[in-house]
C-alpha cells in the first residue's frame, strides 16, 4: 500500500485579529514589540493547528512575511521597496525588489520595520517538531521576480543569494526545508544543488520538465513536488519522495480527502511507488482563513 | 487656451473620512446614507477645489470596494472571508455557488445623489464582468465562460436602468467606466474579456463607455485586441512603472513607450494615461507629471485624444496625499494647456 503524508506550505492566512493589530500598528497604535509578541504567538498557535489536524510536514506559516520575497529581501537588500507587481496570473501582489548592489546578509532590526518592508515578529518560529520545515522563495524566483540593475552580473546575483542561503541555512539550523520555485528558469539554477546537500529540501518547482534537469543532472532534492500528473512523473525520477499537488489552494470548493486519497495512491501505484506527498497549489494565502483552516483538516485526513 | 483637451479625471474610489469607514460595515439604512452624502459633498468639494474636468462619482462614497459592492447586490455569492490584495489590505472574494441573478441596482443611488450636487462632468465606474469572474471562487458554473457572460447580463441589466436615471434630466452623454483591472491578468482569456466586455454594453445607446485597466504586464494584448472593444476609450496606469527623472525622452519614460505602439494600433478610441503612482506617497511634482503628458502627447499626437488620471483609484491613500497628488495633475495641465 503507498504511503501517503501531506504537506502544507507558505504564507497562511492571517486572522481576523491579526490584520486588525497591524492596522493598529501602521496607525501607531500598537508598538513594534507588542506586534511583534502577537505574530509570534500567533504563529505558534498556527502550528499547533497543523499538529492537531495531522498534516506531516508543514512550513512556518509566515503571517509577518507580506509577500514570498519581502523578509528575506529586507535582510539582503539596501534599497527599498516600491513597485507593486502582480504575482502570477492572480489578483494578489508584491513588492518588488528592487536590486542594486550585489545581496548580502544583514541583520533583521525590529525598529527598522516599516509596513512595505517587514512586520514585526521572528522571521521563522519552529514548534521543534519533526513535522516543522523552513521556508525559503527559489533563488531563480527571487532573481525573476525582482528589478535588477543593469550594472549587475545575474550569475553573481544568483550565486549572492546561495550564499546568503547557505549562511541561513547554517544559523536556523535548517533541518527541512521548503523551497519554492513559482518562476522558475528554464533550467535549473547549479547553485540549487549545494542548498539540496545542506538540507533535508522539499522543492516546490512549477513547470517541471526534465529538460529543467538537462544542466544539472545529479541535482536531486528529497522530494520535487509537482503541479500536475505529468510532472509528476518528472518529480518520481529525479527525487527520493515525490509530491503532487492535488488540492486547490486557489478555491473554496471543498475536497473529498477519501478521493484526493485515491488519486494520490493511483497516480503513485502507476509509477511503482512505495510513497508521497501530497499538498495544494499556490499557498493558501489566497483563501479566506476558514476555507484555508476547513482545507488543512481534508489535507490531514489524505495523509492518514 | 483650449479647455476642452487633456481632460483631468479621477479614476474611482478615494479614501473615505473617519467617520463613514469606521461606521460603513457596521450601521445601515438611512444613517449610513446620510453619511455617505456628507462623504460625497466633501469628497466632491475636494475634487472641485482641485479643480478636475471631471469628478467620477465623488470618490465612491457609496461603496467599500469595487467587488463586494456587486456581489452585495446579487443573489448566488457566499463570503467566507477577506483575502490579501498587497501588504495588509484586503478584499472580500465572494464564492460563486449557485447562478447568479441581480437582487437590486448597485449604483443608483449614488448616481442620483451625485447627479444633484456635481456642476462638473460625471463618469460612472462599474465593476466589468470578467474581473467579476476572475475576482470570484467559481463553485457553480461549468467554466470561466460562462460564468462571466452570466455576470455580463447581469450588468447590461445594471447599466440600462442607471441610464434610464439619467436620461429622465440629462441629455448630454452618459460617461460609463467598465472597471477591468483583471483584463491582461491571464493573456489567453483576452478572448473572453472582448465577449464578456461587449455583451455587457451591447444595444446600450446615449453612453460613452470606456474601460479602466491597470498593473497589467502587457498592455499590447490589450491593444491588440481592444479594436475588438466596442467602446470609445481606455483609462490606463502608467505612472507606477514609470521612473520619477524628469524628461520627456525615451529614456525617461519608458514606462509610456506602449502608447506608440497603440497609436499604431488603434487611434479611434481616446486614452486616459495614468500620471500619478496611487500606491506610494510621494507627491509627483508639476513638471514631472507635465513631462510624462508632454510625452504622451508626442506619442499620440491628438492632444484631444489624451485624458488624464491617476493610476488607479486613490482610496490606499491618505486624502491629504490624494488631493496634493490630483492637484498638481490639474496644474501640470494647465500648463500644458497654455501651449493650445
């Protein structure tokens, strides 16, 4: 019989409660500190939400991010940010970076954020489980989704990134990691194999083909996870444990987990494997926060 | 000095006084009512103080947001809850889980109220169908398609009885602005956005239609389809992704080097270039919006084809930084004007 866990990943829905405390605090009426204080307590009553409902493997939910991009380019980036932009095809959006001088590391400074740059609160707050993963946006997203300065080199600013990731890695002390790769390139960045050797990396990566691979062909994460069947196919050669995703992250219709169960163990038996993981697309941020919570028990139930 | 070219207008919604976004969601009837006109009269006396051709509806006192002000009216969509636009702000997608039928007008009280107080040109924003589609979970219907021409009768529906309101006192053309923000969302779908946009305005006489657009990643499909459009007029963002130099190079403003391609493209319909960046505080001086119309024209060629605008609605901003921006809009075209 194949094994089946769940996943869950990225930005989660902020409460009710949440978006009317940053509302206060853009209005000054709340202090960074006690900000702050609540997004981390919030974060941890999230995770407990995930344990409690049997999700496998499940990220920080991020609620103090603002966008996939936003914490990690405050720390890396001097200039700040301006330009909204459409993320995908939906109608939600980011900041962009914008990238004039090669990235590096700095230090996060509680008083130095500001509504466009980071909210208040720990960047990543870990439940010390073994279910929790670090969540990190794709070094090729970051690059295609930023504005680069023409005076700059884009090998150099992808290999900035590696290190920078690299670095991070080291100080969170990342066992799992989640990786997510919405713009990708056309093949796949080389310094994606170091941060695959650093980790235990769950690698979110749209538009999988095997040409993706055809530069780097020893690159091998834990798991791909895939959008749909037939890069899935993709996903079980080129990962230890390959995911799908087979929940809509982008809809409130309700899924039967016994179905999503069910396709997930057919799609796995005709390919001859032991187990995987199955998750949503897109992060659940594009859901009202009861759909995104009614969604994670179904997904919890599919890993049972 | 001809006043009758580069037409200064607003997009649509502007940020509500205190007193009525405190009070919007919580209190109805007719003390809501009362103090949405109050918003209006002061959002009006706002816009004409800045001196704008034409006034839109004052700001959209009469309404939260552009979606859920429609799906409020109709029968067939369930809210389950906010989701994010950008950093903290919200909106409210409805779930679409039955068909959906118009239950009452969405804007004839505002456009009555607004009728009586402006002097100025009014332009009615309505929110189109497709972006109704696109904005909507669709738990109901078959596919995209159908989902957004249900949305496109429903709004031809709409639009019929407000221009009843107001050919019963006016006789002058109706201004209807179909609100598409979601237009170049999905490039193959332009298809859908021509059908959907056109049958909602379909056998509609005595109005001027024109369609607001913006933070698209390419205005060329638009053009390129938009002769398929049967309306008179885009009203577009451009300033957004435009740099804050001044000069009227194409160096400078690259973020306007589509207008020379839709000139090429398709000159009968008029175009509202945005000129203002609606998401950030900065207050563009006079000489850097005058540079960017300078451009424009040099593009374009017809000053008389050129409105401008904001980028988009301004209600993300404070009304002091609205007003500072719309103002210096209209003088820079005064300026321009004094060339004419």
């Amino acid at each position: 019989m194949v094994k089946i866990r769940s996943i869950e990943y990225g930005l989660y829905p902020r409460s009710e409660h949440v978006r009317l405390s940053i509302s206060k605090w853009e209005r000054n009426a709340l202090d960074h500190n006690s900000l702050g204080k609540l997004m981390d307590a919030e974060k941890k009553e999230i995770l407990r939400f995930f344990n409690r409902y049997g999700i496998d493997f499940y990220t920080d939910p991020l609620i103090n991010w603002q966008d996939i991009l936003r914490m990690v380019a405050s720390l890396t980036l001097d200039t700040p940010f301006e330009k909204i932009s459409r993320y995908r095809e939906t109608n939600t959006f980011y900041r962009q970076p914008l990238i004039e001088t090669y990235p590096r590391l700095g230090e996060i400074r509680e008083d130095e954020s500001t509504p466009d740059s980071h909210l208040p609160g720990s960047m990543y707050i870990s439940d010390n489980s073994d279910h929790y993963m670090y969540f990190l946006p794709g070094i090729e997203s970051f690059v295609n989704m930023s504005n680069i300065s023409k005076e700059l080199k884009r090998e150099r600013v992808l290999d900035s990134l590696l290190e920078i990731y690299l670095d991070l890695i080291k100080k969170h002390g990342m066992e799992r990691l989640l990786l997510f790769e919405p713009y990708p390139d056309a093949y796949l960045y080389e310094g994606n194999s170091d941060i695959f050797s650093s980790a235990q990396v769950f690698y979110v990566r749209y538009g999988l083909t095997d040409n993706s691979f055809s530069k780097n062909r020893d690159a091998r994460p834990f798991s791909l996870i895939a959008s749909n069947e037939k890069e899935f196919k993709v996903a079980a050669r080129r990962s230890e444990v390959p995911g799908i995703a087979l929940m809509n992250g982008q809809n409130t219709y309700l899924e039967d987990p016994e179905k999503l169960r069910e396709s997930a163990i057919k799609i796995s038996s005709s390919l001859k494997l032991d187990e995987c993981f199955v998750t949503h697309t897109e992060y659940f941020d594009f859901l009202p926060h009861v759909i995104a919570d009614k969604k994670i028990q179904i997904l919890g139930k599919v890993g049972e | 000095m001809k006043s009758d070219i580069l037409i200064t207008q607003e997009i649509g919604s502007f940020r509500k006084p205190q007193y009525l976004s405190s009070v919007f969601r919580k209190t109805s009837g007719s003390e809501l009512t009362k103090l949405k006109e109050k918003a209006t009269l002061e959002t009006l006396d706002l816009f004409n103080r800045a001196g704008l051709d034409n006034i839109g509806v004052a700001g959209e006192m009469y309404r939260w947001e552009m979606y859920e002000h429609v799906a409020a009216s109709l029968e067939g969509i369930e809210f389950y809850g906010p989701v994010r636009s950008f950093d903290n702000r919200y909106y409210r997608k409805g779930s679409v889980v039955s068909q959906v039928k118009r239950k009452n007008s969405f804007h004839d009280d505002e456009l009555s109220f607004i009728m009586r107080n402006a002097t100025r040109k009014i332009k009615l924003p309505i929110t189109g169908p497709y972006t109704m589609a696109d904005w909507s979970f669709n738990e109901h219907y078959r596919d995209k398609r159908d989902l957004a021409l249900a949305f496109a009768d429903i709004l031809n529906e709409e639009i019929r009885h407000l221009y009843g309101i107001w050919s019963k006192s006016r006789s002058d053309i109706f201004e209807v602005q179909i609100d598409e923000p979601a237009a170049t969302t999905h490039p193959s779908e332009m298809d859908l956005v021509v059908e959907s946009v056109n049958r909602s305005i379909e056998g509609i006489n005595g109005c001027e239609f024109s369609i607001h657009v913006c933070y698209s990643t390419d205005y060329g499909m638009l053009f390129e389809n938009g002769s398929e459009l049967k309306l008179q007029g885009y009203n577009l963002e451009f300033a957004n992704r435009d740099t804050n130099e001044l000069g009227t190079g194409s160096d400078h403003r690259k973020a306007f080097a589509e207008l020379k391609r839709y000139w090429d493209i398709d000159s009968t319909k008029f175009i509202g270039i945005g000129v203002t960046d609606v998401h950030v505080d900065y207050i563009e001086p006079v000489q850097l919006i005058e540079d960017r119309i300078k451009y424009a024209i040099d593009a374009i060629r017809d000053p008389g084809k050129i409105r401008v605008n904001p980028d988009c609605g301004l209600r993300t901003r404070s009304r002091e930084v609205g007003f500072a921006k719309l103002k210096n809009m209209v003088d820079a075209v005064k300026e321009i004007r004094k060339e004419y």
